[in-house]
C-alpha cells in the first residue's frame, strides 16, 4: 500500500494575469487528516478545485493514489469531494439523489441502499430522504452535501468549508463523524475555523498566496511536544529551582497572561515527565491555574503569518 | 460496460430530476394538451368544412365527422393535387392509404419536436454547470460519460412525451371521428410518436449542445430556439447562395440540418427510415460532442 494518498507539486493555476495557485506543493500522506489553513484568496479552494479535475492547472502534476492526476474512470469511488458554492439539484431527493451517487461510483444496488440509508442517519435526516433538496433550510442542504462525500468510504475526500451553516449541535455530530473516520480514510479539510481543524486534524498546511507556506503534524506545528503553558496566580521569582529541575528546558514569563512558558528544545523529557517534575516547584511558589500543552493552531498560524 | 453502466445511472438521475422537476412536468403536460387541442381543432375544421360541403351539394350531414374526408382522401382528383403539392413522389406513396387523422398527429409531432426538444432539455445542462450540480457528477463518471447520459435521459423525456401526445390523440381520433375502431389508430399513432422520436434525437442533440455552451439555463434556452431558426433558415439560404455564386455543390451542406432527413421518416419501409433515423442520431451526436468539446476544454 502506498504511503503517500496524494501529491501535488509545482501545481500553477492562472486566471489571465492572476496567479490563484503559484507552484503549490503539498504531500498529504495516507490515513491523515490535514487540515488547509490560510486567508481568503489563498488558493485552497482552488487547489481542492484542481485536484477533483474541475479546474484545468496551467502546469504541474497531481498524482492521487499513486494513479496520477483525477480521472473518473481510475478513481471514482475513491476520491470524494464537498465543493465549495456547489449547489445540489434541487428538484431531487436526498435519498434518490444519493442513492443514485452512490451507484454512479460503481456500487451495487443493494450497497448503494445501504450506504445511503446510513449516511443519511449519520447526518441525522434519515427522516427527510424523500422531502426535496428546495424544501430543506441551508444547514441541512450542507449535510447531504457532506454525506454524498461518505458514500461507499471513498479513500481521499476533500471538504471545503464543511461547517459552514451547521448549528452547534449538528456541527459537533458532523466532528464526532470526521473523528471516527481518522486514520481510515484520507481526509484533507479547508476552514477557517482553525479550533475545528485543531480538534479534528493530524496534519496542518499553511497555505499564502497559492503556495503551502509550512506543512507538518499539528503536534510539531503546535509544539505540543515540547512546550507546556503553565497559568499561574503569580510570578515565579525563583528561576533557578525550576531551571534545576527540568535541565535544558527554558521558561519564559508573560505577565499580561500570567503565563509560564516552558519550552523543551534542549530537554529529552516530555510533557508528562516534565510536568511531573515542575509541578512542586511550582506549587511551592505560587498557585498553578491551568496547565495547557503546545501552542494554540490559532498562535501557531498568527505566528507564521508574522514570521512570512 | 462501465462506462455505459456509468451512463445509465446519469440517465435515470437524468429523468429522476426531470420528472421532479415541475418544469419538466409542465412542458410534458401542455404537449399533451396541444397534441389533443391541434387534433380537436383539425377535426372541427374538417367537421365545418364537411357540413359546407354537405350543404352545397345538398347530400344528408353526417352525425359524425371523417366521412366526407376519407372519401376526399381516397378520391384521384384530391391524391393528384396531394401529390403535386409534396412533390415528393416516395413519400406520396406511403402516405396515400394512410388515415387522415394520423397525418394530422404526424403534422404536429414533426413541427413541435424541435420545440419540444429545446423545451425540455435547453437549460439542463447550463443550469447544472451554473449551479455546480455537476461537480457531484463529475467525481464519479466523466465528463463525456455525464454528456452522453443528459442525453440518454432527454432522450427517454421527450419519449414520454411523444407517448403520452401518441395516447391523446388517438383518444381525440376514436372519439370525434367515424369509422374507426377503438384500437384502429394506436399502433399508427404510436408509430409516427417514434418516427417523431427519431427527429427529435437530433434536435435533442443541438438542444443539449448548445446548453453546454452556457451557464445560464434561460440563455440556453434562448440559444436553442435561436438554433432551431437557423436550422430552419438554412435551406433556403444554401439554395439562394448556391443559385447566386452557382455552385451547386453548396445543396450538399443540406444535410447538416435535421430537416434533411425529415420526409426520410415519412417513409412506409424500413431502409428510409433506418437511414433516416441514423442520419439524424448522427447529427445530434455531431451537435452534442461540439458543445461537449468546448464543456470539456474549461473548468467545470
């Protein structure tokens, strides 16, 4: 089986003289779920766009399950896509509609049956399979969008902008949905709500100007290996204890938050070790309020944009 | 196999959307009822004009009408004048025996298959591509593949159409008119709704064809029926051209129009309307690929 689910390098998209992707490089290896982060106009529309075969690229290669670049004869029933701005037809049926999506990828009538029937009750509107797409409100019209991306679990799915009008119940159903997909299936998600990539993604990718700025796990993107944010009630003022403890870690005092920040780059202890063994000298100095790992996918990404 | 398996299931999607669709449904039903007004009409006509015609020659009116046209139908003087007005030898001889009343429901089903054509499936694809429907497809068959089952499922439309216009004007003929029995006109009536059929794959073709040209389905529209009257200008300004620049060659470009193969599908045998029919599937494939090359060259 092949590591890599897909690549994309060198990728160039123009729109006359607007570059939309400039040699936008990205691997997304097999079982991840990466999340794409980036401002408006950053070109991750754009690139999804490129990778489904909607989009013509100017140059650059794709290669999608090691078969390279889309082709509807090779891939479909592995590669799924939830477009962005991509209305369903709206006379249709969710349940037809669905039904009929899943058989257009090859499978068969009783599994077509199946698969609908159980991504309609995993977007919960098993009871509004037979209603047209006209009568359902926006939120729900999203969630047949996500579940037509499930049907016959597709090896590579691509979601762009997938919250987008879901109500705070629905949206987290849709998250617990995604979580219990990571590592079965490749999944590569757009938003700019970056706690939803930070709660549901395995990898992060940058993305500025048409191009992947920075790519990692979220672990090493967020340092959550190797820092540790201690809030605590007041300044620590014996420096010297703690450095004992925790040799080659450094700490630095943010007052604004009441934030210690201990970052392990020289240290061969993790979090836990660390965390054990900081505590009592902590606690022998001031309260200790709240004790987070890593940075925020938020700090993380606002940080890179101030780096580029 | 896949693929036609592929084409298939965009078909009945096809069909699927139109019959939910209530404009689909509206074009279907208000054919019908023009299939059934255009024979109620004719056969109104062909009443007055059969009790003018009882009258100046003081003959006893019939209760029903039919009568007095049927015997026209059949007289020399009227199949001499019938005949020099289609000056088409061939043709004049299928459709001499033929009962005026199917000639009446075959009138109407030629002239209205363009529109019919260009009615029901002008907007579906434009409307597909504006909206983005199409992407949904597009991951799961290819582009041709989605082209190719619009069309297969236009196609089975515009079939129900021509059927239901078949049913109606048989019911109007049993009912109105004398002389026939209950099941003397369906298999005729049916007959022609399939010859009409076969020319509206061409019309269905250019329709379809056009609509990829768009992302506006009311443009589409518009374009086919802008189509159709160049379709129907064609002819006439090959023959000015080719009588001007005398260059008889140019008459040979007559048959890129489905009107061409029109009087081939009023033929009683088969080798006619065999070649007919493939001439006109030939030239809705023509107009379908031209629209699909261009769908095919630009982002969905």
């Amino acid at each position: 089986m092949i590591a890599v689910a897909l690549a994309t390098r060198n990728l160039v998209k123009r729109y006359g003289s607007r570059v939309a992707l400039d040699n936008c490089t990205l691997v997304v290896p097999r079982g991840a779920m990466m999340g794409l982060v980036g401002p408006n106009g950053a070109g991750k529309t754009t690139w999804m766009m490129a990778v489904a075969g909607f989009l013509r690229v100017s140059s650059g290669t794709i290669d999608l399950l090691g078969r390279g670049p889309f082709d509807a004869t090779v891939h479909s029933g592995r590669f799924a896509i939830l477009p962005q701005d991509s209305a369903l037809p709206l006379e249709a049926h969710p349940g037809d509609l669905l039904y009929r999506y899943a058989r257009m990828q090859g499978l068969s009538p009783e599994a077509a049956r199946r698969s609908t029937t159980e991504m309609l009750a995993a977007v919960n509107l098993a009871d509004r399979a037979k209603s047209s797409i006209r009568s359902l409100s926006h939120g729900m019209r999203m969630r047949v969008r996500l579940a037509q991306c499930f049907l016959g679990s597709p090896e590579v799915v691509l979601l762009d902008e997938p919250l987008n009008g879901l109500d705070p119940v629905e949206a987290d159903r849709i998250r617990q949905f995604l979580r219990r997909r990571r590592g079965r299936q490749t999944i590569i998600v757009s938003s700019h709500n970056l706690n939803d990539i930070e709660t549901l993604c395995t990898h992060v990718a940058f993305v500025e100007k048409g191009r992947v700025t920075h790519t990692s796990t979220l672990e090493a993107i967020t340092h959550a290996t190797h820092r540790v944010t201690y809030t605590l009630a007041a300044e620590p003022m014996d420096r010297a204890a703690l450095a004992a403890t925790v040799p080659g870690a450094t700490f630095v005092w943010t007052e604004a938050t009441h934030a210690l920040v201990c970052t392990l780059d020289n240290s061969n202890d993790d979090v836990g070790t660390v965390n054990r063994k900081l505590l009592p000298a902590l606690l022998a100095q001031t309260d200790v309020l709240a004790i987070s790992s890593g940075q925020t996918l938020e700090e993380a990404y606002l940080q890179s944009e101030r780096r580029n | 196999m896949k693929s036609l398996f592929r084409i298939g299931q965009v078909a009945l999607a096809e069909c699927a959307g139109a019959v939910h669709s209530r404009r689909a449904l509206v074009i279907l039903v208000l054919y019908l009822l023009s299939s059934v007004f255009c024979m109620v009409g004719t056969i109104s006509i062909l009443g007055k004009m059969e009790s003018e015609l009882a009258n100046v020659l003081q003959l006893p009116e019939s209760q029903r009408t039919g009568v007095v046209s049927v015997t026209l139908w059949k007289s020399k003087p009227f199949q001499r004048m019938v005949k020099a007005s289609l000056k088409n030898n061939l043709v004049y001889d299928d459709i001499v025996g033929r009962h005026p009343a199917e000639l009446v429901y075959a009138w109407f089903a030629f002239l209205c298959a363009p529109l019919l054509a260009v009615l029901v499936a002008g907007n579906r694809v434009a409307d597909d591509l504006r909206s983005g429907a199409v992407r949904y497809a597009l991951v799961r068959v290819t582009r041709l593949e989605w082209t190719l089952g619009k069309y297969a499922g236009q196609v089975l439309m515009v079939a129900l159409a021509l059927a239901a216009s078949a049913i109606g004007a048989w019911l109007v003929a049993m009912f109105r008119l004398s002389g026939v029995g209950m099941f003397d006109l369906l298999p005729a009536m049916f007959g022609w709704g399939f010859r009409a059929g076969l020319y509206a794959l061409a019309w269905l073709g250019l329709a379809l064809g056009v609509s990829h040209l768009t992302r506006s389905g009311s443009r589409a529209t518009a374009l086919g029926l802008m189509a159709i009257a160049a379709c129907a200008i064609w002819p006439f300004g090959l023959r000015c051209w080719a009588e001007y620049a005398e260059w008889p060659w140019l008459l040979h470009f007559d048959v890129l129009v489905p009107s061409s193969a029109e009087l081939a599908l009023w033929r009683r045998s088969f080798v006619p309307l065999f070649t007919g029919g493939v001439h006109l599937f030939t030239l809705g494939m023509c107009y379908l690929m031209l629209g699909h090359a261009v769908f095919n060259r630009r982002d969905a």
